[in-house]
C-alpha cells in the first residue's frame, strides 16, 4: 500500500512538473536580429562562385504546446560580389537575396535560462543582381529571379527576462533552386526574441 502510494505521488509530481513547464513556455515568439549569409552560387566564376552576404532576419512562431510549433521565416541579405573581366578590371555586382520560408519548429522548453530549438523551413527565394559598367557609357545590365528554397537547421536561446531574450545563433543550411541550378547556402542568424 505503502509502496502504491508514494508510486502515485511520484507519478502526480511529474505531471504537475510537466504541466508547470508547460504555463511558462510562452505561446509565441518573435525574433529578430542580423544574419550572415555564405552564398554559393553554382556559377564556376572567381569572386561569384561564393561570397558573403549580410542582412537582416525575423521570423513568427506560434507554438500548439510547450514543445511542438510553427514559423514563418523572413529574411534579406545584401552584397557586392566582385569578378575580375581581363581588360576592364573588377566588377561589382550588387546582390540581394530575399527568403520567405516556412514549416514546423520543435524546442526544448524548460526551466533553465537555455531553450535550445530545431526547425525545418521550405519555401521561396528571390535573388536580384545589378553590375554597372562605368566605362561604357554608365551601361547598368540588372536581373532578377524566384525559385524554391527550404533550411534545417536551429540554434539557442538565452532567456533574460520573462518576455525578452536573446539568440546566441542559429545556424542553417539553405539551399536555394534559382534559374534551373541548386545553391548550397549557410547562414548564421544572432538577435532579441520576444517571448508572449
């Protein structure tokens, strides 16, 4: 009997426990900060086949529980890759990729300061480039394309206060599908996140 009850007790304290968890880990989140991006562009040009984009990343997510939730992820980088055209010098080009992704989320909730966090993200990109060649009568060429996009990847957390805290980093690979080739992309994310 003796040995039932403490059973029970045990097993009452875990739930109360879990469910304490769960009335703390907030509902939403939001979060924004600055990103890195280490672009590869599947273009076998030096100075254009890879290079270093920064920018700006937010993102939504709504959670159904402590655990398990969604988030819609937006974000945009900028840049000025430079190639090397024999006889003419260096050209910029200047470049801007936008991510506009979404998909599940899964977080450690706890009662420590540390909430650690994995996502799965699929979605669009939007790459626009512009070179201006100065030495042929100011001649501009720009282009723009859209394509599939999706990221894993997740990151850590830090809780200050109860409704603010901050991202240490959040580390993703990207991959991009623009104008028929894949991009293999990593990204690097740091920030505030709002907590409701």
């Amino acid at each position: 009997m003796i040995r039932s009850a403490i059973k029970w007790t045990l097993a009452l304290t875990c739930l109360i426990s879990m469910a304490s968890v769960a009335q703390d880990a907030p509902r939403v989140e939001v979060f924004g900060g600055y990103q890195f991006v280490r672009a590869n562009s599947g273009i076998q040009i030096g100075g254009l086949d890879s290079f270093a984009l920064n920018g700006w990343d937010a993102s939504l997510s709504g959670y159904f529980g402590s655990y398990l939730g969604f988030t819609a992820d937006f974000a945009g980088t900028y840049g000025t890759p430079k190639v090397s055209i024999p006889q003419i010098g260096q050209i910029g080009v200047n470049t801007d990729l936008y991510t506009f992704m979404f998909g599940p989320v899964v977080r450690a909730a706890n009662k420590s300061p540390f909430q650690p966090f994995a996502h799965a993200l699929f979605g669009a990109a939007h790459v626009k480039g512009a070179v201006g060649v100065t030495g042929i009568g100011g001649l501009s060429i720009s282009d723009s394309n859209t394509g599939f996009a999706w990221a894993a990847g997740g990151g850590l957390d830090v809780k200050l206060l109860p409704l603010i805290g901050v991202r240490l980093g959040q580390l993703d690979y990207v991959q991009t599908r623009i104008a028929g080739n894949s991009q293999n992309n990593f990204r690097y994310s740091a920030g505030i996140v709002l907590r409701f």
